[in-house]
C-alpha cells in the first residue's frame, strides 16, 4: 500500500498515474518512477478528483501552462467562470487555479473539480477570508487549517501555501523595504495576519500539521512566493532569496512526509536575472519542480502583459522552470474576460513550446517540422490544423482572399515559396 505517488515511486511501485504520465511524455515508466521519487517531478493528482487526466510537471517533461480564474466581490458570474473554465480546457490548458474569494465558493469549487479533466489548485487562505466572513485578524490557526483540509476533501490537487513569510522573513522585508512592497495577495494576507495578531505563520509553525493532510489526500504543495518581487525594481532581493531559502528547508521536510513539492517563482524581473533564478531555486530547493508567473520583464505594458509574461516565460521554462502561470492582457487592471483568457492561454502555449524546443522535448521541434513542411508545399489547411490556435489565421485568410490560391495578398504572385518551388519543378513563375 502507499498514502502518495512520492511515497509508491520511494517502494518501487508503479501507479496508473505513472503510466499515463509516461505515455504522454514519451518516456519510460520506470524514468518517471526514479524522478518522482527524488521530487524532481510531480504528478498532482488528488485522490477525490475522480475524472482527472493526469499530467507531470518537472524535470525532463513538457512544459506545462495555468489559467487562473474565480470569483470575487466585484465579478461573482458564477456560471461565467464554469463556461471559461471549459473554454481553458478546450483551448488545453493543463491546470486551472480557482482563485475564488467571495461567494458561493465551495459549490464552484466542486462544480468544478467534477467537469474538469485537468489538474485544479487553489490558493486557501483566498477562501477563508471570504468563507468565514469575519475580519482577517480574527481568524484562528485552526480555522485556516479547516479550510485547507475543506479544499483537500472536495478534490484539489495543488494548493499554494505561502509557509515561508514567517516572522524572521518579514523582519528581513520590513528592514529593506521595496518600491512596491508586498504583491502577492496570499502573502500579503498572512503578513497582515502576523502583524496584527502577533503570532507566527500558523502555515510555517504547524508545518506538520499541514503535511499530513496533503499527505491524507495526496495533494502537491506548492510553496508559494510571499515575497515575490512586484517590479523590476524588487527582483532577486534579501525578503526574495530569505524565503526561497525557508523554502528549501521545507522541501525537505515534505518529501520526508511523502509529499509532492512544487516551488512558486517570480514576479516582476528583468530578463538577465531570470536564469540565475531558475539556478538558485534548483539548488537551493533540490530540483524541485518551478512554478513561475511570467516573470514579466517590464513594468510598462499594462494591457500587454500576456506579451512581457509570455517572453520571460519562455527564458525562465527554456533555463529548467517547469510550470508557467498565464498572465493575460487583464494583469494589473480587471478579472480577465473570456477574451482576455484566450489571449494569456495562446501566448502562455507559445513561450511553453518555445522552451520545449530548447529542452528538446520529445515531439517538440517535430511540430515545427511539419508546419514548416506545409508551408513549403502552401497546404493552407495543414497549416490551420497545425497551428496553435487555428481559428485565428482561418479567420485572417478569409478576411483577405488573393487572387491565386497558392499564395496570400501580402506578396501574391511575388511569393517567394511558390516561386522557388515552380522554378524547382522546370516551370515559369510568369510573375506578370
């Protein structure tokens, strides 16, 4: 018997879970049994989400995307958020993170655990404020912990937990304040916690506490990023590294529980740091797999941020992280709009296989193979299946038609692919 996919990979035991993963990814079985075992890859699969397909994410695996989505205050649609849900999916996302904070969230969260194929996370601490409708500095340790253990029930297979903004970690930030503070709602939340009551981060001190009901349930952990910075200006700081390092201790402690540990990652960072994170947090958190948001790499493009998210994703996946959150043009401004989805999910898609090429994961630059062979022969309609998002470039070709069908109106007769292919075949290209 096993309690986790951790603690079957440490006995040698092979699990359905394993198989399916090895089979997507093109790898051997007993490759993805070792890497599991050593926590260099995850596979988030709770034991209640009972119509989950299951993904890896780490080392070696495809890169994998999330979208966020939920509701809050100001945007409660709760049907809205079920049909963008299975927008995301069927635009193939490999996770959704229900970020919900305010009404009927259980009921959404199960209603959506139960439709959804792929893997669900949730951020608890979001849920218990709204969920026990009283102010923040009211709320006990043992409530957070009842929501935590709510969330496990109903099927989520990852939680972010932000168990390393503990007191000595906020010392650090309070003692080199940033241009932007603190960005991360979770952190944000559990620091004002600590500030008011006085008390420890119930996360970090019952850390115990908390692995045994991820183990209960076997659902990954991911250790979120507090502190992540929320500027360029913020990156790679003393509050930044103290908590990866806090971090890395708790790693360990997880995986001595046979829990699955996923490491959150930045924020806000100029493209010539992004590597040297990737690095720190491989090593510092013994290869653990990385979860990062974005990084975006510059302050300045609100309403174009799935553009800055999507090129530091691809520098950070393309140096070893494993994971990216979506960002979509929305980031910073509103609750993104099914469009708006669609947006951040296509770029997200992009920077992923960008890096996978670079990783020279299996079926990666095979792709680009056959794209590039259908473009050579001007099979349009290859090209639309082979697309990642074929409906756009339907749509652009059909909106502007040439007058020969072999080429398109950017250069028509001048196209340089039919051009060469006919003179290659003895025929006259006849221009004119």
């Amino acid at each position: 018997m096993y309690t986790t996919q951790m603690d079957a990979a440490k006995k040698g035991v092979i699990t359905d879970e394993m198989r399916m993963v090895a089979k997507k990814e093109g790898k051997s079985v007993e490759k993805i049994r070792e890497l599991i075992a050593c926590g260099r890859v995850v596979i988030p699969a709770n034991k209640n989400h009972k119509c989950i397909d299951p993904e890896g994410i780490g080392e070696g695996l495809r890169t994998k995307i999330n979208v966020n989505l939920g509701i809050s205050r100001d945007c409660c649609d709760f049907d809205f958020e079920l049909e963008k849900a299975r927008k995301a999916i069927e635009l193939k996302t490999d996770a959704i993170m229900d970020l919900s904070s305010y009404g009927k969230t259980r009921e959404f969260r199960q209603k959506l655990i139960k439709m959804s194929p792929v893997m669900i996370g949730t951020v608890p601490i979001y849920d218990a404020v709204g969920f026990y409708n009283k102010d923040l500095s009211e709320i006990t340790a043992d409530e957070f912990f009842e929501v935590v253990e709510q969330h496990a029930q109903d099927g989520v297979d990852f939680m972010t937990i932000h168990a390393g903004i503990n007191r000595e970690t906020a010392r650090r930030f309070k003692e080199n304040m940033r241009l932007t503070n603190i960005v991360s709602r979770g952190g944000s939340l559990l620091f004002a916690w600590m500030e008011l009551t006085g008390n420890e981060n119930p996360f970090y001190e019952q850390f115990d506490r908390l692995l045994e009901i991820f183990e209960k349930y076997d659902v990954t952990i991911s250790l979120g990023d507090a502190l992540r910075p929320g500027s360029i200006n913020d990156s790679t700081d003393a509050a930044q590294i103290q908590e990866l390092i806090v971090l890395g201790e708790l790693t360990k402690r997880a995986w001595r529980k046979n829990v699955q540990v996923m490491i959150e990652g930045p924020g806000h960072m100029a493209m010539d740091e992004i590597a040297a994170n990737v690095v720190l947090e491989k090593r510092i958190c013994c290869g653990a797999p990385f979860y990062v948001l974005g990084p975006i790499v510059t302050d300045i493009a609100p309403g174009y941020d799935h553009i800055t998210g999507a090129i530091g994703g691809a520098i950070a996946a393309a140096n070893g992280a494993d994971f990216l959150c979506y960002v979509t043009p929305a980031e910073h401004l509103r609750l993104p709009d099914v469009g708006d989805m669609k947006e951040g999910i296509i770029a997200s898609r992009i920077a992923a296989h960008a890096a996978d090429i670079v990783k020279g994961i299996v079926g990666a630059s095979e792709w680009d193979y056959k794209m590039s062979e259908a473009r050579r022969n001007l099979d349009w309609d290859s090209m639309f299946e082979l697309a990642i998002d074929s409906e756009k470039p339907r749509k652009y070709r059909e909106s502007s038609k040439p007058d020969q069908e072999d080429t398109c109106t950017m250069c028509g007769k001048m196209c340089a692919v039919r051009n060469t292919n006919k003179i290659l075949k003895g025929e006259d290209i006849n221009i004119l």
